[in-house]
C-alpha cells in the first residue's frame, strides 16, 4: 500500500479543544500523521505553539487560544479553521477537568460549577459552532471526550460524574437532529489516562499512575495511554466508521462492565 493511502483523514479539517495536551495533543499529532489540517484550541498558549512547531508550522496546523466557556472564542475558533483551511470535517469537543473528591459535603458550589461549565457547556458551544458550518455542508464528525464515569458511578467527584453522563444525553440528542444533515455525534469514553490534569491531581508519577490503573483494571497485560484513545477518535472521525453515530466507544478494557465487588469480598472472606 502506498503512504497515502494510509492517510485515513486526507483532505479533512479538524478542531480540537483542550488539544495542548494530554489526549487532544496526542490525537492532534495523530490527525496531522493521517493529512488533516488541524486547529487546536487550548488555554495553554506556550504548548500550542509548541506543539504547532513541532508538527510543520501553520501550513498544517495552527492554535488558537479559546476557553471554551466563552462563545466567542469558540465561535472565533470554528471561523478560524473554515477560514484558514477552509471547512470544518471533524469537532472534537476533549476539553475537561475534574477532581477525585467524592464527598458532596467537600464539594464546593463554585467547583460544581466550573466544572460543568468547562465539561458540558464547552461541548454544547463546542457542537453549535461546528453545526453551524456543518449543517449548510450536509457532513462533518461531532466527537466528544466522556469517560469511563459516563456510565459508572463513584472513583470522582459529583461534578465531573455527572458532567461525562451529560456529555453522553447531550451527544445523543444531537445524533438525532443532526442526522438529518449527514453530521455524525460520537463519544470516546477511556478509563484512567496518565494525562498531565490527572497526574496533577493524584500528586502520581506517570509511571505508578499507569502501574496502579492496570493493576485494578480488567484488561490486563496493556497499559491505556493517550494515544489509544486518539487511535479511537482518528477511527470515528475517518470514513471507516460511516454509519456510527449515537454511539459511547468505551476504551477501558472491559472496566464498566464489571463490579468486582462480589469476588474481591469472597476472597477476603476465604483468604
């Protein structure tokens, strides 16, 4: 086969929140080794540029500083990829934060707050821009960053629990009205990464995070990093997943669909 043919995203454009670093920077880097022209748009201004130095300079990818609370800048961030490389293929909402507090008496209104504002209200202004080109084109990918907690409770604070299962109603909802335009919605939802926010918040080395995140995993054997979870958005937003949409890829080796409660006190009990 030829290198071009390897190319699974020639010719489209991305748009990429939280893309300075963590899974946006590795799914950024991975879309520009399949042909996309890719913006990321961050809040982390040196490692953007960074980022866009490394990767081939403003031909191919540029950033743009947008938090994604603010509609203008995300309104500003959609312009500038139509504008530049002009259309949008691919939105990919990934921007997020949260905490591992899990006691509603510990949680504070105004964190509650931030993070939902960030998490789901990002998305929601993240998925009307790029409708709002999207739709007159009758194409493009609408991708979300959920998580493994979209379908699970506890191991995080309310806030960020409660936001990634939003995420998921809210890509739902937006697979029914924008299927009519051809667009497709989509979640991604990984079990724990070793992402810079989280080793930040578990005060972890990279390597002991990723140690005690397999060592209570279900898949054992493989360790989950950032760049399997681009390997997921590069798939949904290529034309090999055509006909997806409405669908929450869970990218945690079997984690949800597992309690290990029952065996984990039997064998405490007979140990």
């Amino acid at each position: 086969m030829s290198s071009n043919s390897l190319k699974r995203l020639e010719g489209k454009v991305a748009l990429i929140t939280g893309g300075a670093s963590g899974i946006g920077e590795s799914t950024a880097k991975l879309f520009v080794q399949h042909g996309a022209k890719v913006v990321i748009a961050d809040i982390q201004d040196d490692l953007g540029t960074s980022i866009c130095e490394q990767l081939g300079g403003h031909e191919t990818i540029s950033y743009v500083h947008c938090d994604v609370t603010s509609d203008s800048d995300v309104r500003d961030a959609v312009d500038l990829a139509v504008s530049k490389f002009g259309k949008l293929d691919i939105m990919f909402n990934n921007a997020g934060v949260g905490r591992l507090e899990t006691s509603i008496l510990e949680s504070s209104n105004e964190n509650f707050k931030r993070v939902m504002d960030i998490n789901v209200y990002g998305g929601f202004l993240g998925a009307k821009h790029a409708a709002r080109v999207m739709i007159p084109a009758k194409k493009g990918c609408i991708l979300f960053t959920a998580s493994v907690l979209s379908v699970m409770g506890g191991f995080s604070e309310h806030a960020y629990v409660a936001s990634k299962h939003a995420l998921v109603g809210l890509a739902k909802n937006l697979c029914v009205e924008m299927g009519q335009y051809g667009i497709r919605v989509n979640c991604i939802s990984p079990h724990g990464v070793a992402t810079p926010l989280l080793i930040k918040e578990t005060g972890m080395e990279k390597e002991a995070l990723e140690s005690l995140v397999s060592e209570e995993g279900v898949l054992k054997g493989e360790v989950l990093e950032a760049e399997d979870v681009a390997a997921a958005a590069l798939y949904l937003a290529s034309d090999e997943a055509k006909y997806l949409s409405g669908v929450n890829l869970m990218v945690d080796g079997g984690f949800s669909i597992t309690n290990p409660s029952l065996s984990l006190a039997v064998k405490s009990r007979l140990s």
